[in-house]
C-alpha cells in the first residue's frame, strides 16, 4: 500500500518559485511511494485548515513549501491534533532562517528529496499565549513592517534588515515599559526591541540569536534591547547584535523555558514574521522536542 502525503504551499511565496518547481516536487514523492494530495493555499490561515479540518490520521507526512509563515500554519494546525504527524518542508521564502538552522538545502529539489530520503529530527516549538511560534517571537523597532508588508517587498527585503533600518531612525523609534519574567528573575525598563528565538539566525544574521545555539534543548534565546539614549549607545548595540558581543548595559540576553512579558501597553507582536496581534500580558513557554521535521542524513 502506498504512503500518503498531504502537500501544503503557498504558490506566492519567495518569487512565486513554487509554481515553476511544483510538478518536480510532486515527481519526487510520487517516486517515492507516496501518494500525494496537493493543497495550495489562498488565504491567511489555509495553512492551518488544511491540517485541522481532514482526517489526519488518514495520511503519513505532511510535506509544506512556503515562506516562514506557512511552516508555522502548518505546525500551528498539527499541534492541535491528538496524532502529530512528521512535517518535511521545502523553504521558498525570504530569509528561510529555520530551514538554515536545520540545514534544509535552499534548492527546492533538494530540499524535497530531504523530505522522503532524509532523517526525523525532534525540535521545540513556542507557545506564546493561545498561539505557536516555530522560531521567532518578537517586538518593537520595524517588527510590523514586515507583516505589513505586500508580499513582494518581502522578496526583495529579509526581516533583519528592517530591523537596523529602523535603528538608525533613533527619533521615531518607540520604548514600551515593560516587565520580563523568567522564573526568580525580574527584568523591568523601556525596550525598543525584544526576540525570543530557537534559531541559528535571524533575518539571514547568523550569531545574532547567540552562541552554541540548539534547536532541541528546551530553551529559547531571549534578546531584549533598551531604548539607547545617544547615537553613540544606538551603534554600541547594532555592533552587539551583529557580533553577539554582548558588553553593553543596554542589552539583555538570557536562555528560558518559560517567561512572562508584561507591558502598560498593548504591543503588536510577529511570531515568524506574521502579526501575532496585539498584546499587553504574554506567556511563553518551550515545548521541548514537540515538532518532528525531516532533516539531511548526517554526513
């Protein structure tokens, strides 16, 4: 009897790249023994439905092709089954910083060919209140350009990219008062900017998550930046964000399973690039090890 795969993409992702690889892609399953069935998705949330709303059970991977934010609908939709499945992912977005970390090829044909002759790889994954996150959590600075961005901006421009953009504009940069809380340890002042990641990178800046980073350990890589008072301290922390040479008061950079973020404010969040919405009390936690997503025999 043959496998069963649902195929989930996104054929405006990246440079709409989907469309020119997809009967390759497809070509590479069916070779495979797999029986595939094919959804593309149109709307924001497709990614989502298409997990939820079937008989899960019937099939034996979910494969997906997109940008980030497909891959975290697809997660997104499978946490919320009883039976989780294996996700192969072949990336086709901008940055495609998660695939990178876990070495998925940038070659849409290889990174299929992952999918079916690869191995599984267990990795954490975030709940942030009621919602999941893959790799990213993050406010503050130009995070909502990203997600209020046309799709075809996203092409040309990587999230990190905003980011410093948007340092270098000191004047119109806002400070939310804030209090972080991680386990005894209670962090409070006004910050610009804060990531909380399990990546080796983040808008294609490796290091920027920090050093001896795993995708499988049960913590995240927490990054909180306060508000620089003079163009001197703005390029003291640019250089500490690029290099993670973190010698400055001005940032704060620990590891946590779980933390709480309270603001006298709501803040907009994006969880992988995608508006998170706006909150003013948000919990965090790592759920260790619930994600199994195939990955490159190691060599």
């Amino acid at each position: 009897m043959k496998k069963k795969m649902l195929f989930i993409y996104n054929p405006r992702a990246g440079k709409s790249q989907i469309r020119s690889n997809l009967l390759d892609m497809i070509d590479i399953f069916v070779k495979a023994g797999y029986e595939v069935t094919a959804y593309p998705t149109q709307a924001q949330g497709d990614g989502i439905r298409a997990v939820t709303e079937r008989q899960i059970g019937y099939y034996d991977m979910i494969a997906c092709s997109g940008g980030d934010g497909t891959l975290d609908e697809v997660v997104t939709g499978m946490m919320r089954c009883e039976k989780r499945l294996p996700i192969g992912y072949v990336p086709a977005g901008t940055t495609n910083d998660f695939a990178g970390s876990l070495g998925i090829p940038r070659s849409m044909d290889k990174a299929a060919r992952v999918i079916v002759d690869g191995r599984s790889f267990r990795c954490d994954v975030g709940g942030f209140n009621e919602n999941i996150f893959v790799y990213i959590a993050a406010f503050g600075l130009f995070t909502d350009v990203s997600y209020e961005t046309r799709q075809d901006m996203k092409n040309v421009l990587g999230h990190m990219a905003y980011v410093l953009e948007g340092m270098r504009k000191l004047s119109k940069v806002r400070s939310y008062t804030m209090k972080v809380t991680c386990g005894d340890r209670a962090i409070e002042g006004d910050f610009i900017f804060g990531m909380i990641t399990n990546s080796l990178s983040v808008g294609g800046f490796k290091k920027i998550t920090g050093d001896n980073v795993k995708l499988d350990d049960g913590v995240f890589e927490v990054t909180l930046i306060k508000r620089p008072g003079n163009p001197v301290e703005l390029n003291t922390i640019m250089a500490a964000m690029v290099n993670r040479n973190i010698d400055t008061d001005l940032m704060e950079c620990f590891t946590a399973s779980e933390l709480q973020i309270e603001s006298t404010e709501e803040i907009a969040w994006t969880l992988d690039g995608e508006f998170g919405g706006r909150h003013s009390r948000v919990e965090i936690r790592n759920y260790k090890q619930a994600l199994e997503i195939r990955v490159p025999e190691e060599e």
